[in-house]
C-alpha cells in the first residue's frame, strides 16, 4: 500500500466520522458500540500476532528491555486517559463544557499521533484498516463534545481536521525515523514501537471490557459476533503475503549469517 493512499484512508475516516455528527442523531450509539467491539478485538489481534513478533525479533534490543517499554506504554496510556476522559474508546460525554476542552484534545491528538507509528514496520493493510475502523467512534466521540462547547462550527471542524491529520502525521514521522534520516534516532526505533504496542494493548482490551452491555459478565450476543469478527479478520493476514520490508530483513539476517557460517568454515580449513 502506498504512502499516499494510507495518509488518504487514515485521515478521511476520521474526518467522515467526525463530521457525522452534524448529520447523525448522537443518542443512538448502539451501532457505535458494535463498531468498537470489532475494533477492539481487530486491534488487539494484529498487535499479537504481528507487531509483538516483529518488534521482538525485527531489532537489536533485549527482550527484557522491549517488554519494559511495552509496559511503559500501557502505563502512558492509562496516564493519558485521565486527561482524554476515554474519547479514543468512543465515550460520548453529554454534559456542556464552558470553555475549550484543551486537555481533551492534546491527550487525543497525541494518541492518534502515536497510532501511525507502527505503519512503517510492516503489515500496512492491516494495520491501516484497524485504525481506520478504530477512528469512527473516536472522530464521533470528539465531534460531539467539540459541539456541547461554545465553539463556532468552522472552529468545530478546524479541530476535527486537526485531529484527522495526526495519525498521518505520525506515520510520516515515523517513516523519516526509521530510515534514519534524523541523526541516530533510527537505532532507537524498536523501542519506540514498543511503547505503541503497550498502547495498543491498553486501547484494545479496554475497549473489550468496556463496550456493551453495562454488566460486562451479562451476555451480548452482537457484541461477542463483532468480536469474533475482527478477529476473524485479523487471520485473514496469514493467507496474504507477507509485507516486502518484512521478508528483506529477514533475508539479509540469512545472508549474514550464511556469510559469517562460511567465514568460520574457512577459517577452520586455514
């Protein structure tokens, strides 16, 4: 997938999503609801099967370390969410605000930055359809509580551009960090996923926790088919071919050591 039409898909839903709420009753979240289930558990499916394997095998540094920074981006989330009050999980606030929720918006453009990191590393299409999907009860979310303020609706929508434009935004970063371009960052580019990863996994299963019924032990049954969907989903990754970078990295590990087994052969010989 190119670069391009990731920047395109990743910023047009949440724009789309966001402007919805002009158009769309905002009472009505069953559908909402439905949509987090299979975006919860897509996420948290592609973050156990690929981007965990990857970050853990693709670098340089210790498995110990790369779990200490997984931790430290579960931990930041949870950080994070006391400043965003749970919008990135499609919460819906009703009450009217004052004034500009300020907080609200850094915490959650910062989050939605953090997201497009991982699209450099391989598994694009999956990843960009998760986040995609990820989106519409956010943008929602946040265009309803950018409504309950006293902002004009230019300054509504200038905000939801602002916000649609940060994933990208933190793929672009993220695709300049891992080429090096940027000093010796690049090194440090296993840990930064990492630290995504974490929040992932704190995005994800908190969504499945939290989405559903209010008694999270009572059964719901369309939520437990939008569940099994994304995971479902998710699968389908391992009938595709894997991504190019992927399989290049994995190569030139082979030819290295290969090139380092016959080195050694022939030193023996010597």
């Amino acid at each position: 997938m190119n670069s391009f039409l990731i920047i395109l898909i990743l910023f047009g839903s949440a724009l789309i999503s966001g402007l919805a709420v002009f158009f769309v009753k905002r009472d009505n979240t069953s559908f909402l609801k439905l949509i987090l289930s299979f975006s919860g558990a897509y996420l948290f499916a592609i973050t156990v099967l690929h981007l965990i394997p990857h970050v853990y095998n693709g670098g340089s540094t210790s498995p110990e370390i790369i779990g200490l920074y997984i931790l430290g981006g579960f931990i930041f989330q949870l950080l994070l969410e006391q400043f965003s009050q749970g919008i990135e999980h499609g919460h819906i606030h009703h009450h009217n605000y004052s004034s500009f929720p300020l907080g609200i918006m850094i915490s959650l453009c910062l989050h939605a930055f953090l997201e497009g990191m991982p699209l450099v590393a391989g598994h694009q299409t999956q990843l960009v359809f998760g986040i995609a999907v990820h989106h519409i009860p956010a943008a929602f979310a946040l265009g309803s509580l950018l409504i309950s303020t006293s902002l004009k609706k230019q300054n509504i929508i200038l905000m939801l551009v602002i916000f649609a434009a940060m994933t990208p935004l933190g793929f672009m970063t993220s695709n300049v960090l891992s080429q090096g371009q940027i000093g010796d960052i690049s090194q440090h580019f296993d840990k930064i996923m990492a630290i995504v990863i974490g929040i992932f996994l704190h995005i994800s299963t908190t969504i499945l926790f939290e989405s559903g019924s209010a008694d999270h032990h009572h059964f719901n049954r369309k939520k437990m088919i939008a569940v099994f969907l994304g995971i479902a989903v998710s699968l389908t990754s391992f009938l595709m071919p894997h991504d190019h970078d992927h399989g290049h990295s994995h190569d030139h590990h082979e030819h290295h050591h290969d090139h380092d087994h016959g080195h050694d052969h022939k030193d023996h010989n010597h």
